[in-house]
C-alpha cells in the first residue's frame, strides 16, 4: 500500500519478465510518470486514483511492460467495453465468418472475457451444431440466450470440469489484459478438453507503429509483437493453422493443439517502444500550436473518443487545456473521464458544430468518423500517420 501526497491505492511493481522470467532493471522513463488506474467514465465526483508509471524493457526477449499494475478490483469497477460503431460490428461478422471453415471440428465453446455477448450471439444464431457456449465474465451485462452458460468468476478461478463439454476456447481482446499471460496459455495447454483456441489480438505492432495510443497503459500492460504471439501459444502446444489482420485493429488466430512442436525462444523482433513514446512526446508542440490558435478565435477545443487513447495521451503530454471530450457511446455522454474530470459530449450532435475545435485521437477508429466533420482544416487535427481531413 503506498500512501503518499500522490498515491494511495493498492498496487505492486513486477519484479520479472512475463516471457522469459529474466530480472527488469531497464526502465523508459528516468522518474515514474503518474497515471488514472481506470478507464471508465463517471458520474459522481469521487477523487480518482493514480497510481505510478513506467515502463520495463526486458534486455533478453525485449518483450516491454508497465512496470507497475494496479487493483483489478478498482481498473474493472466498472465496465467500459462499449465500442459503437462500424469497426468493431464488423470484426464480430468477420470472426464469425473465419470460423466457419473450422466449425465442424467444434463441439461447444468457452469464451473468456465478454462482457456483452455479441460474438457468443451471433455464432450461436449461424452454427446451430453449438448446444452449449459458455461466457467466463465476472461482470455480464448482455441479454443472455439460451445456450449461453454464464460464468459469473475470472477465467483463472474456473474449474476445468465447469466447462469440460467444450473443446473451444474464444478470447477476443481479452488476452492482453492478463497480467500474467504465459501462465493463461498454460492453463488452457493443461487442460486437455480443449483442442481449438480462437484469439482475437489488438494489433499492438501496427498501434506502436502508426501512433495509436493503445499500447502499454492500465489495461493493456505488456507489448509483443504479433510473431512472438504466435510463439508463445506454439510453447504451450498451440500450433497456429491461420492469422487474419483486420482493418489495422486486430489479428484473427486460429490455434490447433499439436503435442510435437518444438520450443521457440521467445523474442521480440519489432521492440522499439521508446520510439512509440518518442513520436507522442514530439506532438506535444503541434498540439498545444493548435489548441493555442483555435483558442485565440474563441473555439471550444474538443478531443475524441472518451477512452483509454485519449486518458494517454493527456496522462503522457500533460496538457489540461481540452474543454470536452467527445464520443458516440450513449453510455458515456454526460459523464466525466476517469481521472481528469472533462465532460463527455456527443460526437455526432457536436462534430459540425464551428464554435470548436477537434483533436481526433482514435487510432484506427478515425477512418470512420473524420468523414462526419465539415469543419474548417484548421479546425480539426488528426493524430495518426498520413491521415488529413
């Protein structure tokens, strides 16, 4: 417990490599950063907690990770899975469609980690061969169907013979929020029932790589690159038979368990996460230039979406000068972002609006909305490579 003028709030530091257990002595920053421990947005005015910050490289494997993790119990009080939108509707079409070719090999399912339902749904509505899917998620709030088996733990508490009838795993981006990833693949390697693994993984190379802010925060605390996750699962007896990248948000696996595959040294070729904090850093005079001329003519200066990319990069920059944050999500509108107190606002009644100014900050995610904004160039700012409205 560290209760200082800057934290008070349950966390722990690691000490090891999540890959390959070597010692963590190399850190990104020279002095801890500090960061909101959640994501989610409020209505109240509780004071929010921060917890330190920083990054481990690991010198052997070059696998990097934040350096401190907080109180599961206080990240996921609430649950915040609410992408609206085209890109992730879509991405539950197309995994439903990927595993088609595998379907008949697929007696029932296990899903860890959905907090909806909306995969489970669909598949359940297109394969009728499916008499049980089960949903290991300690806080659902979907409408629950008939064939679905609600597991109300986390997936690390769960029996094996809770869910011995299914010879499938699901995760779909979930698997980056374990703190201690190696040792989930080796639950699910020692349970023999289970034969086909589904993975559905966050792009985080092309993230790091195209500056999107969705690497290496609360949440998602580790980075590999997307061959050393491959690796990691062929260790534990998964061999990968397909990988499917989708719209530079996610990649599709497939996984079959094959006792006769050889051990890989695990390493990460694309590690270059310091240039990832590098590329943001050096925004910082771009953005606040913007902020500075659009505040000069009176304009409201607006960020989108109201999540974990936009809590980042005010967490790293330092910059207090946004009037509102925007996003589409009903359940967000009207609220306060965890930790810095700015007023959700809706994107689509305020997009258009010439009284602001908008900082676009959702990655892949301002593909589709930069479309809907008719304001003046100068108006408008687009943090991602090679995009201008």
């Amino acid at each position: 417990m560290k209760n200082n003028k800057d934290f008070f709030v349950m966390y722990y530091s690691r000490t090891n490599c999540i890959l390959c257990n070597n010692l963590l002595n190399h850190v990104l920053f020279e002095n801890d950063l500090s960061i909101p421990i959640a994501c989610y947005c409020k209505s109240d005015n509780n004071e929010d907690v921060f917890i330190p910050y920083n990054i481990y490289t690991c010198s052997i494997c070059k696998t990097s990770q934040t350096k401190y993790l907080g109180d599961l119990n206080i990240i996921y009080k609430y649950n915040h899975a609410d992408s609206t939108g085209n890109i992730m509707e879509n991405l539950h079409k197309k995994v439903n469609t990927f595993l088609c070719k595998y379907i008949r090999n697929i007696t029932n399912i296990t899903e860890i980690g959905s907090s909806k339902g909306i995969l489970s749904s669909i598949i359940l509505n297109t394969y009728n061969s499916i008499e049980k899917y089960y949903i290991v998620e300690p806080s659902f709030i979907g409408k629950k169907e008939d064939k679905q088996i609600i597991i109300s733990e986390f997936f690390e508490n769960v029996e094996y013979n809770v869910y011995e009838d299914s010879n499938t795993i699901i995760m779909s981006h979930v698997f980056e929020h374990f703190y201690n990833p190696k040792e989930i693949v080796n639950v699910i390697k020692n349970n023999t029932n289970i034969e086909y693994i589904l993975l559905v993984w966050p792009d985080l190379e092309y993230y790091k790589d195209n500056n999107i802010y969705h690497v290496l925060n609360t949440e998602h605390t580790f980075y590999i690159d997307n061959n050393c996750i491959k690796d990691l699962f062929n260790n534990n007896s998964f061999e990968m038979i397909e990988q499917l990248k989708y719209a530079n948000h996610s990649v599709i696996y497939f996984f079959k368990r094959n006792h006769n595959l050889s051990t890989i040294n695990l390493y990460n070729n694309n590690h270059s996460i310091k240039n990832y904090f590098d590329d943001l850093l050096n925004k910082k005079d771009d953005i606040l230039e913007f902020i500075r001329l659009n505040k000069t003519k009176g304009k409201k200066i607006c960020i989108f979406p109201a999540s974990v990319h936009t809590q980042f990069l005010i967490m790293l920059l330092e910059i207090n000068d946004f009037d509102f944050i925007l996003d589409n999500s009903p359940n967000k509108i009207g609220k306060y972002i965890y930790g810095y107190n700015l007023e959700c606002i809706s994107f689509e009644e305020n997009c258009n609006n010439d009284n602001h100014a908008i900082i676009l900050n959702g990655g892949c995610f301002n593909d589709e909305v930069i479309k809907k904004i008719n304001l003046d160039k100068k108006q408008c700012l687009v943090l991602s490579i090679n995009k201008s409205i």
